[in-house]
C-alpha cells in the first residue's frame, strides 16, 4: 500500500486542503488568529502523524484538535495521531472499531487494530470550535454515505467540508452502509447554507460550487426513486440496470443496485409479479 501526502494548498485565507493516498482524500486545515484544526487525518495513525506534522509547519498557531467527517479508513484510522487533543466525530464512530473484517483492513494497511483511537469528544448533533477570529461549526445534518457523517462549517470563509456525501473525483460511493433515502435530506443541511460563493470540498477530488452540490444531490435522489419506481413496476434487481434511466455509469449503479432493493425490502417494498388484464 502506498502512502503519500501532497503539500497543502490555501483555498481562501486560512483554510488549507492536501490530498492523502490511498484513495485520493481530502485533508483540510483551518487556521484561526490562535489555534488550528485538523479535517479527516488518513487512513493510518503513521499518515495521521504526518498529517499533524504538515498542519503544523503551516499552521504557524497550535493545533488543538482533529474532526473525523466518518467512519471509513482513509478518513478515519489516523485519528490516534491526534489523541492528545479533542477529537471530533460522530457518536457512531466508535462502534465502527469493533466490525467484522477490521483486523484484515488494518493488516492491508499496514498496523493493527489496537492502534486506532475513537473520538474522544463524540457528539449526536453540532458542536462549535473557537480557533480566534474564526469559529467553526461540526454538524450532522443526518445519515446518508454513512450513518455518523459530520460537516465542517467555515462561516466566514463561506468555505464546507462535506466528506463523502459529495464527492468530484467519481460518482458518489454508495455502499452498503450507506442510508440512500436519507442522503438527499443530509445534503439539503448542506444546500440551506450555500451561497453563490461557497466553495464546498468533498470527500474526494476538487473543490466544487453548489451546481455541482445540487446537481449531484438530484441524481443521488434519482437513484432511489427510479429503484422505487422500477419495484413498483415488478422489475426485478437483476433486471434493474437494462430496465432504468440511470445518472450515473453502469459499474456505479451496478454496485448499488442490490443496496438499493435491499433498503426498499426492509421497507417492504418488493416487486410483484403482475397479473395481466382480462
């Protein structure tokens, strides 16, 4: 596994954005008057270390604290790096470090489980962080990509960290522990907030407007509501991706059709076989 972390760049004074390897994330740094804070810390407590390292050669005030904006590896297992200070992340998190196949995960990459560390400051809803001139707003605005995902708010930057419920690089990941039905009302918290000159940084690839932001929750929502629609219609999952009108490519939605149908299922929503008209 290759581990890597390009050299911060300032988006708007103060707030910074690298790019950690594996899978391309995001890392943002946000620097008040007198403190700083740390978005996402990569997928291992050595790259979390490194994290830390760049943010504070950049900083130039100390950093008091890390935000984890979910529970997957490349955004979450270099929290343990941070541990001295508050860290942030959703109440959920630390249920993630006792699931099923995270000893193989660790071992892919490289340490093992009883080096990663919760948050030790887990919140359900909002809490505010006080950097010096700035302050900073961490809200879950409700489950979508994950079920613990956090947004970090810049208001005076009018600069969002969305984590993975945007992301520019691919089609957003839509796996199995995502919450499709949900995704579009947590991605409308976001849109309440955007204005035309909102910069929102995903989870993974470039820094994007809200056209994108509102364009990306459509086709989000799309993909549940044509999954709903072809039920309703008795089409079979199986059947699914020849039968839809799909906003993204066929690989993507292959991936998340059997999400989808699974989630309608514990709804009750099944396709039926429909009988023709005497």
């Amino acid at each position: 596994m290759q581990f890597s972390l390009t050299p911060f760049e300032e988006l708007r004074p103060g707030i910074w954005r690298a790019v950690a390897q594996p899978a391309g994330v995001n890392i943002g740094l946000i620097v008040g008057s007198t403190a700083a804070l740390v978005v996402d810390t990569g997928s291992s407590p050595e790259q979390g270390a490194r994290i830390r390292a760049a943010a504070e050669s950049v900083a130039g005030v100390p950093l008091i604290g890390a935000v984890v904006t979910h529970s997957h590896f490349d955004h979450y297992y270099g929290l343990a790096a941070f541990d001295d200070l508050p860290t942030y992340g959703h109440e959920s998190l630390a249920a993630a470090l006792l699931a099923d196949g995270l000893t193989a995960e660790a071992a892919e990459l490289g340490f093992t489980p009883d080096e990663l560390r919760a948050p030790n400051r887990p919140l359900a809803l909002a809490r505010m962080v006080d950097l010096g001139g700035r302050h900073v707003e961490i809200v879950h605005f409700g489950r979508g990509h994950t079920a613990g995902d956090l947004v970090v708010i810049v208001p005076d930057a009018q600069v969002i960290f969305t984590g993975d419920l945007l992301e520019q690089s691919a089609p957003p990941a839509m796996g199995p522990d995502c919450f499709l039905k949900e995704w579009p009302t947590a991605l409308d918290g976001i849109l309440g907030l955007v204005r035309e000159d909102t910069v929102l940084v995903p989870g993974h690839g470039d820094p994007v407007d809200r056209v994108f932001a509102f364009t990306q929750r459509a086709e989000i929502s799309a993909v549940y509501g044509q999954v709903e629609y072809l039920i309703g219609r008795g089409v079979k999952a199986e059947d699914a991706l020849a039968a839809g009108d799909w906003p993204f490519d066929d690989d993507t939605i292959a991936g998340v059709l059997p999400i989808a149908y699974a989630q309608l299922a514990a709804e009750g929503k099944v396709p039926r076989t429909r009988l023709p008209l005497l």
